[in-house]
C-alpha cells in the first residue's frame, strides 16, 4: 500500500515573508500537524512549521516564518508513491508529525501520522498496548509552574506529561498544543508594551491552569486498535498507559508514534533499528548505533531483540562548538522492554553513555520470566495492505 490515496492536499500554508505572529494565530485557529512554509505563491517548498519549534522559539512575532523554519528540518520530503511502512518509518525517524509529500519534483500535499493511522487502523488489532507502549514515563508535579513544564519538555524532546500530585497519583496531563494555545491566545490579549512582562507572568502560572483533567487511560491489555480510534476520535497524541483498576496509576505512555513505530517493524534477519533525529549523527553512523546494540545483546542468549529504538536530542549546551546531545536507546524484547540513557557532546558519546547503562539494566533483566513471545501478527496483517 502506497500514499497516494491517503495523502492530502488539503494543507495550512504561509508564505515565507509572513509573520510569525500569524502562524501562531493559525494554530490556535486550526489546529495543524504543521504549517507548510513556501514561497513565489506555493511553487517554491521551504519547510514546516510545527507546533513544538513555535514552543521552543523565543521570536518575535514581527519576524518572518523562514527564520523559523530548518532547511535541513525533521520533517521528511516523501513521493507520493511512497510505501505506507516505509513514510511511518520516515516520520518516526524524523521526529514528524508531518512530511510534505512530492510528485514529479513538486509539492503535491501532506501526509500527517494520522493520516497513516486511519488507513491501517483495522489492521490493528492483532497488537495489544503492552508489547509498544513507552515505559520510562518524565512526568511533572502538579505544583510546577508553566516555564518548569517547557524546560521538561524541550529537555526531552517530548510533547506531553502527565502531571502527578505529591503521592505520584495521575491527576492530569499537559501537553504542547495546551501551552502553545494558552500562550497565543493571552498574548493577544496584551498590548506590544506590556508583552514581555506578561510572558514572565505567563510561565509563573501553575500547571493546573492549562493541563487537562480528567486523564482518559488505557490498560497494558488493550488492543491498540481500540486505543488508536480513542486517539483518533479525541484528537489526543498519546493515552496514559494504567494498570488495570488503578487508574490514577502511571505505568506508561502510549503515543501515535509508538504507533507508527510498530507499524514500521520489519522481518529482516538482523535486529531492526530506528533512529529518532537521525540528522545528529555525526562521527557515527546508523551501522555503528547497530553494531553496538547488538554487541550488549549478544551477551545474554537469552535475551532476544524484537525492536530498537535510539532517540538523539540535542541541547542549546555546546562544547567547543559540538552541541550537548541527549541519546536514549529502547529494546523490546522477550522479557520485556530495557532502556538507558545518557548524555554527552556530540552524538558518539551520549550514545556509549546510554549504551552503558543500557547494559547495567539488561543484566538486570537476566533473571526475569519470558514475555510471550511476539509472533509477527501486525507485520502479516500490514501485508495485506
């Protein structure tokens, strides 16, 4: 199954020269996976915008959407004919939401996660929430100020958090569309005067102000088919993953991208592996990242590797020029889920970082009774398409 039948024209667009000001009021005003930035009437692509670069971007309003805009950006550039697999794939490895999608060298559309996501959600049966769903779960106290919930997330790269009280119970959830629209629509209520002092009161504000609340869950034991039509339905990015009949329990999160994650998953004889911002690797490569994992893994006999995931962020930190990177590496396995995570300058040393302590956790695995072990029910079923 390719995406030319799911893919759209239907698309936000600014021309380069416009304001950021308005593509903030755009996504308050519609809600976008992105804004596509282009020039000379939409014949020339520049980029995309998202919602998470506007959260992270200290611009002014007066300047123009281009300055915002990457040229070597996350978003990937996809032909229409593309495989349905393989643009999941290109999404989780970029870090998207969104890709612009060519034919015959010319922007033809887009193609957001949830586009992909309706397209195969029949075929979703055959997975449950506990073999994809994110462990390792940052989530904040709900005492925290706004500015505390940003810094979380650009630190790790993420777009939600459950908030929890004093006793660690889910009280709510706050996400990057929450922040992004309660900060656009008060600071059109300011005067240009007025503005900076309202942002530091703005980050002042607790989080209670803007997160939402009650949090819907799902159970390990979920299909994800179910949890994906409840994403889909409520426009949500993510559920928060509860143990069954403890729903104020944080046990995990299940995003869209674990989604598309597991719809990419391929039968090739050597463990598959994805790279989250690929585009910071520089004096490693995607072979090296392979190499290593699987020297960990080879250790332990016992331990077999369904799926890995290595996600590079990078911080505004620098060393000598080379950015503080962030690496964190994921295995799904037959005795269930391991990671490690580790920071460093430049891609090649966080990764060993979070390789080590990868290693120090797998060991602790060593003793723990196998999972049922993964069939490849989802991999035959996307066959079909």
């Amino acid at each position: 199954m390719d995406i030319s039948d799911i893919a759209t024209q239907d698309y936000v667009e600014v021309d380069a020269e416009e304001r950021l000001g308005k593509v903030r009021s755009l996504f308050e005003e519609e809600n976008p996976k992105g804004v596509i930035v282009t020039r000379a009437g939409g014949a020339e692509y520049v980029g995309v915008i998202t919602q998470k670069q506007l959260l992270s971007s200290h611009i002014e309003d007066n300047t123009r959407a281009v300055s915002l805009v990457n040229p070597e950006g996350h978003a990937p550039k996809l032909k229409r004919t593309e495989d349905v697999r393989d643009a999941a794939r290109k999404l989780v490895e970029g870090g998207s939401k969104v890709a612009p999608v060519f034919e015959a060298d010319q922007l033809w559309g887009i193609l957001t996660e949830d586009h992909v996501l309706e397209a195969v959600i029949d075929n979703l049966d055959a997975l449950t929430v506990e073999q994809i769903y994110t462990v390792d779960v940052v989530t904040v106290r709900d005492d925290a100020n706004i500015g505390t919930v940003i810094n979380r997330l650009r630190e790790h790269g993420i777009s939600r958090l459950p908030v929890v009280d004093d006793e660690g119970d889910l009280t709510g959830v706050v996400t990057t569309y929450d922040l992004v629209e309660f900060v656009t629509r008060d600071i059109q209520k300011t005067t240009r005067g007025d503005r900076r002092g309202e942002i530091e009161r703005m980050l002042d504000l607790p989080v209670y102000d803007v997160m939402s609340s009650p949090v819907e869950t799902v159970t390990p034991s979920d299909s994800v088919e179910d949890a994906v039509r409840t994403m889909l339905k409520n426009d949500y990015a993510g559920l928060v993953v509860a143990p069954e009949g403890e729903p104020t329990t944080v046990a995990g999160i299940l995003t869209k991208t674990d989604v598309l994650r597991a719809l990419s998953y391929t039968e090739k004889e050597r463990m598959d592996v994805q790279i989250t911002n690929i585009e910071l690797l520089d004096t490693i490569d995607r072979e090296e990242v392979r190499e290593g994992i699987e020297e960990v893994v080879n250790k332990y006999s016992k331990m077999r590797v369904r799926h890995a995931h290595v996600r590079f962020h990078e911080h505004k930190e620098t060393l000598r020029g080379t950015p503080l990177i962030r690496c964190q590496i994921r295995l799904r396995t037959n005795r269930g889920q391991v990671a490690g995570t580790g920071e460093g300058y430049g891609a090649d040393n966080a990764f060993y970082v979070a390789l080590d302590l990868l290693e120090r956790n797998v060991l602790e695995k060593k003793d723990i009774r196998s999972d049922e072990e993964y069939r490849g029910q989802l991999l035959r079923k996307l066959g079909e398409l």
